[in-house]
C-alpha cells in the first residue's frame, strides 16, 4: 500500500492512502465512457454543429472553392474569450472527420476538468486527489450539452490556475508568478467565466491571507509584502483582459432568474439535471454528498483550530473566502452581460468545485477513503447512464441529415426552418429536455463544402470569430429578430428580403419537423414556400422534408 504524508508545521501525519488504486479506478472510470465516444460519434449539442461549422471554416477559409462562405461571412482570430475550441477543432478537421474532431473536444470536455481537478487537489493535499472523482458527475452538465465546448474547457483551465496558485502560495518565486499568470491568461482565452470564477476567488484567497495576519496584529505591509508573488501572478492577465472583447457593443445588462429561483438551482445543482425526475433525484444526490462535504471539513476545522499550526488555519480560510466569493458571483453575476445569456448557470458550479478544494484540505480518515470513492464513482456512473439513455432517443430521433446532404449541391444555401427542436414523446409532444439537440443540426451540412446554412444563432453575435456580414444576416433578414434577441422562435419568414438585402438566393429549404408544429402563420408561409418548390427528400415520419427552390438571380448553386 501507497503512503502519503499531510505535514501540518513541523508535524508529519503518515496517512495510508492507496493513490495508485484509487487513481487507477479513476481512470477506469473516465476511460469507458471517453472511450465509447470516440468510437461512435460525438453527443448531440444544442450548439456543437455551429462550433465544428466555425472550426470548419477557420481549417479552410482560404482554399479554393469557399466563394460562397467568403462573401457571407466574416472570418478572423482575435484575442477573445471563447477562443480554445476553435485552435483545438480546426487542425483536428485538416486531419481527420468533423465526428472525430467533435469528439476529441468532446473527450477533453469530459475529462479535462477531472485530470486538472486531480492536480489542483494533489497539489492542495496528495493523499486526497482521490476526491477528483467527484468531478466527473459534474462534468456532464447542462453546459456541455448545450454545446458550450469552451465553458467546459474553461473549468479545467480554472483548476490549472488553482493548482498554480497553490504552487506558488508553497514557495513563492518569480516564475511560479508567471506560471500562475499564464494559467489566468489561458483561462480568459478559453472562456469568460472560469476566468471570471478563478479570477474572484484566487483574489479572494490572497485577500484572506493579507488579512488574516493584519488581524494578528503582525501589520498590514509586511502580510502584504509576503503575498507579492500572488499579487503579480493575479495582475498579469490584467492587460489581455483589457484588450479582449472590445468590440464596442452596447449590450444589455439583465440580473436574471431572482434569488429564490438561483437558491434553488443552486441548492438542488439542477444543471446536472437534463430531464427527468430520476435526473433532479439524482443532482440533489450530488449536491448533498458536497455539502456533507463542506460541512464535514468545516466541522473539523472548527474542532481542531486551537491546536492546528497557524499556516494551515489560514490556509482553511483563506480556501473558505473563496467558496464565500464563488457562492457571492453565482448570486449577483448579471444572467445576461457582455453580449451572452445564461451566465447564471455558468456559475453554479464552481462553489462545488471550492468545496472540493476546502474538503482537500482536511485528512479523510482511513474508513471513509473507500466508501466515498466507490460513492463518487456510483456518482459518475448514474450520470453516463442518464447521458446514455438520452442520448438513444436523440439520435432515434435525429433528422437524417446524412441522406439529405448528397442531395444539396456544391455553393448553396440551405434555410432551415426548425420547428422540432427535440425528440417526441409517445403522445406526439416534444420532450422535455433543458437543451434543444436540434436546433442549429443543420449547421453540419457547412462541414462539406462551400455552403452557407441560414439559421446560425451564433453568427450573428460579437464573440466569435465568425460572424455573418451585416447585409447577410438572416436571423434579422428572414425571421425578424433583433441583434441582440434571446428569444429563438421562428414565427415569420420573409425569403424575398433577404435576397433583396443580400444579393443572394434561397436554394434550399430544409424543414426540420412536420409543419403541424408551427404557430398558425408560419404554417401558412411554409406551405407557400412548398407549393412553388421541388420536393427532393422526406424522411420516414416526415421528420425532415429537403424542398429545392427554383433557379433565381444571386444563385451560385452547382449540382
């Protein structure tokens, strides 16, 4: 058996603690689900098709044959947030399928925030890096099913920035600053969030270990002058975070969900629930195995402070401001800033990820090491098994696009018309999902050639580096939606002001779900666009109807 050593001043605790087997379990446990899907395909995403889509275009925005794409959009690398995923998809797309290239991002979503979880907390503490397993189940989040590859790649971004800062509060230096620093900058530049998450709390980390020793009364300027090191790794991203995403927008500032609904998204860590009841079950598990957690470390602490050396009573606090800053942004952090939504729910889980680090901290004792693991890896099982189940019905259900793309020719538009968003249930009704797996689909049909899909709810945004030109922008050409709508229901379609505006035509039309479905006066718009148009596809259950528009001026369309 492995044995770890917790040092406590000039103590040495010899803890037994078996990391090989609780690492090897661990890997195990990632390596099974990782690997059915790279051997498959990639889950289906609310927003995953329109990431391959921009991935796809970057790969080969210069090649020959891209005429079309070149004159609707416009394409440029630029210091932002959500940035990562596209250095990552695009040379994946030189090399290989847009599947594969979806799925290695997709792997790296799932098991990057759990490998650099189980670095941040053997760096807080060796013998409890076992508790990373809870990280798993957190993984396969509301997020990462709506598409929000760069999210989830910035939550282990933001434990490589722990992890560092951790590194450097052991034996600060110069260039353990700068690695700190570099964490920080590389979590801006994958997503706002985790950067905004480990920002708040490291600060509020190095602010508690300022001020604790200023309470001692051992003065303020030498506490600081201690926490130098922290200090300037804090402020080096300072200037990229200046420079990113100053696009000049004028964008609204919305508070959201009010603090009884936040308390109970929070309380119950409903963004693990996707579905069912069984599902909300199950995010309340997880969420109160976490807070016995919290509540066990705590208690401990409070039990042995009077004879814990001072660095690791500081330490534990400091560790408890930062949960205390997470749980403040998770409550007050606007739902709607800087030109996205849902920041709320972003945010939920990083005070769980605290209560990880917090629990790190206090020597588990030997009899409840292997009950805990083999909890967390129920955990982490339940979790792929309600993913699974999901996933079954999605692509049962999944618009064959792979029948209609031989079908559409080389330089055309497509315009999808989505009035199906999820799988039906028995009775004929859409279920119940908190993400819309098909929503954007038909964005997969640009990763084949030099063709422009019409229903991009990202391109039209600022924060990304592909954005429909202006007199090209079909949410507000064809379905009149306002630049910074939320809202995504298509309720009208207007075919002959967009290819006034754009100079373009509309070859193809792609309903996605019987027409049925659609409010009354898109019913009747659809059914004109049907009657002058060729119909070259319907699908078994008419869940997908390709219609090919005659021959217009600004068609570039070829067989």
């Amino acid at each position: 058996m492995n044995r770890g050593f917790l040092f406590q001043g000039n103590r040495a605790f010899q803890v037994p603690v078996n990391v090989s087997l609780a690492c090897r379990l661990l890997l195990v446990a990632l390596f099974v689900p990782v690997a059915a899907l790279l051997v498959q395909q990639p889950f289906v995403t609310n927003d995953g098709p329109v990431h391959v889509a921009f991935s796809d275009l970057l790969a080969h925005w210069q090649q020959p044959g891209r005429e079309l794409q070149r004159e609707a959009y416009d394409v440029g690398i630029r210091l932002d947030p959500n940035l990562l995923t596209y250095l990552l998809m695009a040379p994946l797309l030189k090399l290989g399928s847009a599947h594969l290239a979806e799925s290695v991002v997709q792997a790296l979503c799932l098991v990057g925030p759990v490998a650099a979880g189980w670095l941040a907390l053997r760096t807080v503490n060796r013998d409890n890096a076992w508790l990373a397993i809870f990280l798993f189940p957190l993984s396969l989040n509301e997020m990462f099913f709506l598409g929000l590859y760069n999210y989830c790649l910035s939550t282990a971004m933001f434990f490589l920035a722990v992890a560092a800062a951790w590194h450097l509060q052991k034996a600060p230096s110069l260039p353990r600053a700068v690695l700190l620093g570099a964490a920080l900058c590389a979590t801006l530049l994958t997503h706002a969030a985790g950067f905004v998450a480990a920002f708040l709390g490291l600060g509020a980390m190095g602010a508690a270990r300022v001020a604790l020793p200023a309470l001692r009364g051992e003065g303020f300027v030498a506490a600081l002058l201690r926490q130098r090191h922290f200090l300037l790794g804090l402020a080096i991203p300072l200037p990229l975070l200046m420079a990113a995403s100053s696009d000049g927008g004028d964008h609204a500032i919305e508070y959201g969900p009010g603090p009884g609904v936040r308390f109970m998204i929070f309380a119950l860590l409903l963004v693990l629930r996707m579905a069912s009841r069984k599902e909300m079950l199950y995010s309340a598990a997880v969420a109160g195995v976490l807070f016995a957690l919290c509540a066990w470390a705590v208690m401990r602490h409070l039990r042995d402070r009077d004879a814990a050396p001072k660095a690791e009573r500081d330490a534990f606090l400091a560790t408890l401001a930062a949960l205390g800053m997470a749980l403040a942004t998770t409550f007050a952090f606007p739902d709607t800033f800087g030109g996205g939504w849902t920041h709320f729910r972003r945010f939920v889980l990083f005070p769980f990820y605290w209560i990880l680090v917090l629990a790190a901290l206090r020597p588990v004792p030997s009899r409840g090491r292997l009950p805990l693991f083999a909890l967390g890896g129920l955990l982490a099982v339940v979790s792929v098994s309600f993913a699974g189940q999901r996933e079954t019905t999605v692509r049962r259900q999944l618009p064959p696009l792979a029948a209609v793309d031989p079908l559409i020719g080389r330089h055309c538009t497509v315009l999808p018309l989505v009035v199906q968003t999820r799988p039906v249930g028995p009775g004929g009704h859409e279920l119940w999902l908190s993400y819309a797996p098909y929503f954007q689909v038909a964005s997969r049909l640009e990763s084949r050639g030099d063709r422009v899909v019409l229903f991009n709810f990202l391109a039209r945004l600022t924060n990304y580096p592909v954005r429909f030109k202006p007199h090209v922008e079909p949410q507000s050409l064809i379905f009149g939606w306002k630049p910074e709508q939320e809202e995504v229901a298509i309720e009208r379609l207007d075919i002959p002001r967009f290819e006034r505006t754009s100079g373009l035509h509309v070859d193809y039309v792609l309903l996605i779900g019987q027409p049925a479905s659609a409010p009354p006066r898109l019913q009747r718009q659809i059914h004109d666009v049907a009657s002058t148009a060729q119909r070259v596809y319907e699908s078994p259950g008419r869940s997908l109807t390709l219609y090919r528009r005659g021959p217009g001026a600004g068609s570039r369309c070829t067989p």
